[in-house]
C-alpha cells in the first residue's frame, strides 16, 4: 500500500529511509512545539491550548502537503511570522488577538485565490533560474546561522553586530562536539547520521553543566502528559476590522504583509528544499507546483481557525531530504511523530539547542553545495545571486533576500539595455519589492 501511495521504487527509496527521514525532520523542527508558544503566549493566548494547537496544524498541514503532491516537505507555524504577528499586530498596534487570526483568514483565502487561479505558479516560474539556486544557498547560510545562533557559537555584539560566545562553556562546547560528530558521521556514511547526533549530544548533556547547578539536558519531571484544551483558542478568530472602512484601512497594510512575507518564505522553501531533493527541472520549473501552493493556501487558513499564526512550509524539511526522504511518507512520519509528541512533550522539550543546532548546521551545508551550479564568472548572474546569498541570512527573512535578488537583477537588466532577461511578472515582482522596501503606501506595516 505504501508502495503504491508514495511510488517509493519511482523515487529510488524505502519504507525504511523514509521513517528515518521523518524522524530527521520532526527532531530538527520539533523545537516549534516550544518556541511559537512562547512567542504567541506574549498576546494573552493560553499557553498550554497553543502548545496543542501548533502540534495539531502542524501535522494536518503536513498530511496535507503529503498527500497533495507527495513532496517531503513539513509544515508548522512560521517562525518570524509568528513574531510579526505577536510583536508588530498584536503588541505594536494594538490589535485583539482573534482579530489578528481574521486578518490572517483573510490572507489566507487571498493565497487560495491566486493559487487556484494559478498566479503563485507563475510567480515561481518568473524568479529567474540562478536565483532559485541562490535561494537555496542562501537559504543554507540562513538555517547554519541560526544553527551558530542556536547553539551560542555566534551571539550579539553592539560593537561589529555579531561575534562568537564563549566556546569554553559547556552548552558551546557541547554544540562545537556535536558540529564535528555530525560532520564525521555524515562523511563516513552513517545510517540516521543527524539523529545519532541529536540523540548522543542529548544524552551527554546530562552531564554537562550549563551553569550553577543547572545542566545542558534536564530531565522533565514525567515523560507522559495529557494535551491541553485547545478550546481557549480554537475557532475564536473574529473579523470586527471589517466593519468600517477605518478598520479595513488600518487592517490592509497588515494583511499585504503578511501576504508577501507568506508568499516568498514559502516559495522560498519550496524551491530550496525541491532543488536539493532533484525535483526541480533543469528549465527551473517545479512539477505539481500548483498543489504544493494549493497546500500551503490551506495550511494559512487551518492556522487562524485552529488558533495560530500562519503555518508555512518548513525549511527544516531540507533535513530529511538530506537523511533520504524523497516523498510526502518522510513529512506523513512527521505529522504522525507530532501528533504524538502531544502526550510526550516534556521529553521532547528536553532536547538542548546544543543537539538541534549542529544539525541545522550541516543542512546548511549541503544546501551551499549547489553554489557551483551558479555561473559566478558572469558578473550579471553573480551580482543578484550574491546580493540573495548574503540578504537571506543578514535580514533574517528569504523573502527580502528574494526581493533584493529581484530588484537587482531588473536593475541590470534594464541598465544594460537587454530587458528580455527578465520576465514581465518578474519585473512586476520587483517593483512590489521596491515599494515594500521603501515603505510606499499600502505595503507599509
């Protein structure tokens, strides 16, 4: 059945490398079932009925996506969009929280809509071929950033922004171990390298001190828990910003925000997690990009009903791919894997950021390892696919590198006289981006 469902000796793969695979891909975003809580908890939404909600749109999204177009790619709240949504609507302008959730509603049925009209497709097809590579590499600096960040390898500085932490403390020293174990395992071929890593980094981390008394691991109090009601957040979005037209213009910008930065993280993902995947073609185009977008349109509107920010695809999905999952039975093992960390999320919550970081790490890079299909003597090409290299990472956000890739690929285009090389949508997708950028009414949030 599975055989028949997934097409595994299509995809050269097994039942066994794709649980292997979903197992990858839970450990490395299972982190999601901690961190949107705690953001989202910042609003006055109940923080137990969140934990509960995001585990549970985690994973029908995820089915969803499975199901739809058999890519390994997983689905869970969005990071950074959950804090534009706590910190910018919420906190910043004063919004109700179920308000919130409608404007999210609303930017989900507009997503359905140009997904469905085909639009969201198209949008992909005009990102110009060595920008979609560039994503993806872009998309490695970023996710081996937060993997340094993650871990305290890299923390803040006020005086050059960043710099590395203290690699004599145990949790960095555990990280920098884990780095090298991963990295050897990876070489050598190991079966399941990164969740032996995570795994071992774990269970070392019992005896290591974090500080005080404290230790990196700390064992939860139980292993088995019942999920909490979801009932204080289930189903409580309302649309009262749509009674007048004062509310509906103060509500607009948001709502376009929210509709960009979806938009471009998720094509973002996609592209990125189905290039290193070997299901992006040569002409760049992406088979079944249709039902992938279809996908991620229900998953915007599932999250503000259920009671969350907008769920997105994973870019963590890149760590099953590189563990051998090539179809939606690695992400339904990642869906199934979150329904069940709802009876175990204190022994979930135990893994440290030093187990989880090493293998974001390494994702990114092998996700970098596709720059050489960029051709860098071409100063035209390398110019926007070095500008959405460092932007991804730099602004924290793959859409801003992607815009700033497509407002200087259109630059160039038009300042040398050959505007051909670039399609009209993508020329149209700058100019969104440009505005966005400068804070032209009404992409101002």
């Amino acid at each position: 059945m599975l055989q028949r469902l997934f097409k595994l000796d299509q995809h050269h793969t097994t039942v066994g490398r794709e649980l292997q695979a979903g197992l990858t891909t839970f450990a490395a975003m299972a982190y999601i079932l901690a961190v949107n809580p705690a953001i989202l908890a910042n609003t006055g939404m109940d923080k137990g009925a969140l934990v509960t909600v995001t585990a549970l749109t985690a994973a029908i999204a995820t089915m969803i996506m499975a199901l739809l177009t058999n890519y390994p790619i997983a689905l869970a709240p969005g990071m950074g969009i959950n804090a534009f949504f706590t910190f910018t609507m919420v906190l910043g302008k004063g919004i109700p929280w179920s308000e919130a959730l409608g404007m999210v509603f609303v930017n989900g049925a507009i997503f359905l809509l140009l997904s469905v009209t085909g639009v969201r497709e198209k949008i992909i097809a005009a990102i110009p071929g060595s920008l979609k590579i560039a994503v993806t590499c872009g998309i490695g600096l970023f996710i081996a950033f937060i993997g340094l960040k993650n871990g305290g390898i890299i923390v803040a500085n006020p005086a050059t922004f960043v710099s590395h932490g203290d690699f004599a403390s145990g949790p960095v020293a555990l990280c920098l171990f884990g780095i090298v174990l991963t990295a050897v395992l990876v070489a050598r071929r190991v079966p399941g390298a990164i969740v032996l890593s995570i795994a071992t980094v774990t269970v070392i981390g019992l005896f290591v001190r974090a500080g005080g008394n404290k230790m990196v691991t700390e064992m939860p109090a139980s292993f088995i828990a019942m999920p909490a009601s979801p009932e204080p957040i289930f189903f409580k979005l309302t649309f009262g910003f749509l009674t007048n037209s004062n509310a509906i213009m103060m509500a607009l910008p948001l709502i376009l925000t929210l509709l960009l930065v979806d938009m471009f993280d998720n094509i973002g993902t996609l592209i990125g997690v189905t290039k290193r995947a070997g299901f992006l073609r040569p002409d760049g185009t992406l088979p079944k990009a249709g039902r992938a977008l279809l996908a991620d349109s229900l998953a915007t509107l599932l999250s503000a009903l259920f009671g969350t920010s907008t769920v997105v695809s994973y870019i963590e999905s890149a760590s099953g791919v590189e563990a051998g999952g090539r179809t939606g039975l690695t992400t339904m093992t990642t869906a199934l894997l979150m329904l069940v960390a709802l009876f175990f999320t204190p022994l979930i919550l135990i893994v440290p950021a030093a187990a989880t970081a090493p293998a974001l790490v390494i994702v990114g890079v092998f996700m970098m390892q596709s720059i050489t299909e960029i051709e860098m003597g071409d100063f035209t090409v390398a110019v926007p696919a070095v500008l959405t290299l460092l932007a991804i990472p730099l602004t924290f956000s793959i859409a801003e590198g992607i815009g700033m890739g497509l407002i200087s690929a259109a630059v160039l285009a038009l300042g040398l006289g050959d505007p051909k090389r670039m399609t009209t949508l993508g020329y149209f997708l700058a100019v969104i981006f440009f505005l966005q950028f400068f804070h032209i009414w009404p992409f101002k949030a």
